[in-house]
C-alpha cells in the first residue's frame, strides 16, 4: 500500500477532545478567590487583633471585623475546592485517547 504525499500523522486518528481552556480559566480564578480570601481573612484578624484597621471604616467595629474573617474563610475555603476540582478535572484520563498497556508503565529496576 502506498502511503500518501504528506505522511502519515497519528492526530488525525484520534478524535479531538474539547477545548481545555475553559477549566484553566476557572483554576485561575478559584486561586485568585482563594488570594482574595487570605487577604479578607488577614484584615478581619488583624481588626479583631487590636491593629489598626486595614480596611479604613469598612470595619472599624468588631461585628464588621468578625464578618470579613468569616467572609475571607469562606472565599478561601470555596476557592481551594474549586481549584481542586478544576485540577482533577484537568489531570482526569480521556477514555478515547491512545494509551499504553499498564505493565508497560511500571517503573523497572
């Protein structure tokens, strides 16, 4: 059998997935809520600490300074499962793509 003028590109046999793009963008983003939350969190504690407030009038009381502490920890809880999520998501097998047997992947020696 002859094979074709440009070669032969194994690519083409597989069928091409959809765009990963999407949970790059969402792992950023959850990691950029997770920055927001230490950072919330760190000007509640700092209120709560008896510092300046960080935050100007925003939280001048102890209620407002309790409240951005819990607020910072829920952002930092929410964007650390999220970014976990996306990144499992990301790592996660294909079942259509091309793989090797597992005896071939164990490590010798």
């Amino acid at each position: 059998m002859k094979l074709p003028e440009q070669g032969f590109d194994a690519r083409r046999l597989r069928p091409r997935g959809p765009g990963l793009w999407r949970w790059r963008f969402l792992a950023a983003l959850a990691a950029l809520f997770a920055a927001f939350g230490v950072l919330l969190g760190m000007a509640g504690a700092a209120t709560l600490l008896g510092r300046p407030p960080a935050l100007g009038p925003l939280n001048d009381s102890v209620g407002a300074a309790l409240t951005l502490l819990l607020c910072g920890l829920f952002l930092l809880w929410g964007g650390i499962n999220v970014w976990r999520r996306c990144r499992r998501r990301l790592r996660r097998r294909h079942g259509d793509e091309l793989s090797l047997s597992p005896h071939l992947l164990k490590k010798r020696g």
